[in-house]
C-alpha cells in the first residue's frame, strides 16, 4: 500500500510525503479523486463503511477505522435548524473524521512514532486510531488541558507531554520535536535524504492535507441525508478551521462532481479575545472580548488562515466572535434539549442565533450546524 504524493500549491514542489513544504506553505494532495458517475439514489447508498462509504471522494484508503461516520442528522425545532451530532464518533468529536484518514495515510507509509499537537480532541482522535493502528503517539497539550481528554489520551496508550504557556507553544514544542526528529533522520541516513520521516510524524489536524480529506466527509454524509441537497447555510465553530475548510472542500467536491447544485454559505464562529479571522475581516474591535468556555478554538494563528478567508469569500459567508456567556447560556439550552455536547460545541448554535438576530440569515433559510464536541469530555 501506497500514499498518495502531495504537492505545495504556492510553489509547486512535490514530495512522497513532509508535513509541511520547504517554502513554508501547506501542502496538498497532488491530484483530487471525483466520482465520474451521476449522483446515486440516496435510498441505495450503502453507508455499512460508515465515512469511508464516500471512498470515489477520499484519497486515502481505510486503513485505520473504527467505524466511523454517518453522524445523525436530526431536526432541532427551538433553532429552527438541523444539527449534525458529530459528538457521537468514537471519541467523541468530529476530530474521528480526520483522524481515520490521517492515520490511515501514517499504516501506509509504515510510521513508527505520530506526534500531535491539541487542545484535546484532536489528540484523543490521534491517539485512539494509533493505538487501533499499533503505531506509537505523542501528543503534545497545554498545561490546562482537561483532565477527560488527558485519561482518553493516556488510555490509549499514547504519551501526553504537557507544555506551560498559552496554546500557540504546545503547537512550538510540538514542531520542535519533529523537527529534531527529522534532522537526527537525516543525519543517520548515510547522507541520502529519506524517503519518509517515519519517527516523529507530525499528525498535525491543521497541516496535514490527509485531515481535511476526512473532515470533507461532514459535506459528504450531509448531502446525502438531504437527498442531495445542500443547505442554504452551514454554521461552525472556526479555530484552525480543520471542520470549516474540510465542509468547504467537501461540499465543492460535490458540486464539481454534479451531485449538488450549490455550495452553501460558510458562517464561523470564533471565541471572542482568540479571533483572527474576525479581526482579520472586521478589525479588532469585532475581535475583542473574552470566552474561556470555548477552549478548543482558543487559535491565535490558524496554519491555513488565508485559505479560511478564500472560503468566506468564495461562500459569500461571514465569521463572528461570541463572547463566554453566550456560550455558556447556549450551552445550557443545548443540555436541556437532550444535546449532551462540550462548551466549545455551543459557538455555533450560539452563533446561529447572533446572525439572525444581525439579519444575516433570514427565517426561511436552511441551516444546519454540527454539534462538535461530547460533553462527557469536559
């Protein structure tokens, strides 16, 4: 088995495989696969891979699964919308999609050692499927990390390493690691550059293109719950932007292939005191603000910010910051409504309900809004 080359946008390198390229930029995957087919009847889609089901979509083969995928799509009458229940993947976030086929791309290429960097999620999803894999992991965590997402990555035996500081130099610690990972890989090689760095694999949920592939699967299953139909809006919670961007790819890969007419409108959410693509969009002031409740997209610098920004704009979206107590009293709703989801889940529907209140979604649009995150993690 084979991984896919991946190829850098910007300057037009290609590799076998390296997480990020050497000008700098984020690398992609050299080709995209489409289905060259109509779409099929929604009635006799077979769902049994769960995710990998869209597998004409996905460039990795499943290697590593646990299942995962098709997420329930449920109405949610008091926001006047449709939530996607990402919380019930394995691990119990969305983080599952990307982590199967990140993973999966990691079997192929025979690693060793996966290091990862998060908040949390990413690295319990990181962590289960490499232990599903049988594929040591780090994963690198701030100081403050919650004390359920720190059991779930330790039970899966991989090796949480804690760094002080705030979230942007676990990122730091982490790149360093695998920095040092790849020049002592280098230098034992005889001169001859290696083909693939297989200790100390950055698994990361914001480079890694293989990600992406997996988070485009919420566009995929979300279309096809919808008889192929795509909502008027989609609303998110933006950090890195690994959901955002991955339901922008999927959702224009379904259009390019003809199995949707429009791409919805792209909505995110950002914790106010942590939005760059807010401030980046509206000036600081529209940034401002504190929300220590949605820790999980506390995100000063978003590896792919730029790309973020294209997708707005292309979707004819928009991005807002939500301050702690509109999450928190979100959230509050959310459980009395039998949606057992973390705080950092509560952004979106918390933000759903700020751009109505702006008019910048009208009653009668369709929306659905994926609810991210487990609150028995929390």
């Amino acid at each position: 088995m084979t991984a896919p080359p991946l190829r850098c946008p910007d300057c037009g390198a290609t590799y076998a495989d390296r997480w990020r390229c050497e000008c700098g930029h984020p690398l992609e995957y050299g080709s995209r696969p489409l289905p060259d087919e109509p779409a099929p009847d929604p009635s006799a889609f077979d769902t049994r891979d769960g995710l990998w089901s869209f597998d004409e979509f996905l460039p990795e083969s499943p290697l590593v699964t646990l299942g995962e995928g098709m997420t329930p799509l449920v109405d949610a009458d008091a926001w006047d919308a449709q939530f996607k229940l990402e919380y019930v993947f394995p691990t119990g976030s969305f983080k599952d999609r990307g982590a199967t086929t990140t993973v999966s791309r990691a079997a192929a290429l025979g690693v060793d050692t996966l290091v990862e960097d998060s908040s949390g999620n990413a690295g319990a999803a990181i962590a289960t499927y490499a232990a599903r894999a049988g594929i040591d992991a780090e994963i690198y965590v701030p100081a403050s990390v919650k004390d359920a997402k720190l059991r779930a990555i330790r039970r899966a035996g991989a090796t949480p390493v804690k760094t002080e500081g705030p979230r942007q130099a676990t990122t730091d610690a982490c790149i360093d690691a695998v920095e040092r990972a790849a020049r002592s890989a280098a230098d034992g090689a005889n001169g001859d550059e290696p083909r693939v760095t297989r200790a100390g694999w950055y698994a990361s949920h914001a480079w890694n293109p293989a990600f992406f592939a997996g988070t485009a699967t919420f566009a995929y299953e979300t279309a096809l719950q919808r008889d192929w139909e795509a909502p008027d809006a989609v609303v998110l919670p933006l950090g890195h932007g690994t959901l955002f961007l991955g339901a922008y790819r999927g959702f224009h890969a379904l259009r390019d292939a003809g199995w949707i007419d429009e791409v919805p409108r792209l909505l995110g959410a950002q914790a106010a005191g942590h939005a760059p693509v807010v401030e980046a969009l509206h000036g600081p002031e529209a940034a401002a603000g504190d929300n220590d409740a949605a820790d999980g997209i506390q995100i000063a610098e978003p590896v792919r910010r730029d790309q973020i920004l294209e997708a707005i704009d292309d979707t004819d979206g928009d991005v807002i910051a939500l301050g702690g107590d509109a999450v928190e009293a979100e959230l509050a709703d959310l459980h009395a409504s039998g949606f057992y989801t973390e705080p950092t889940c509560a952004v979106a529907p918390a933000a759903l309900r700020a751009y109505r209140e702006r008019g910048a979604l009208d009653d009668d649009e369709d929306v659905v809004v994926p609810l991210t995150g487990s609150g028995l993690k929390t």
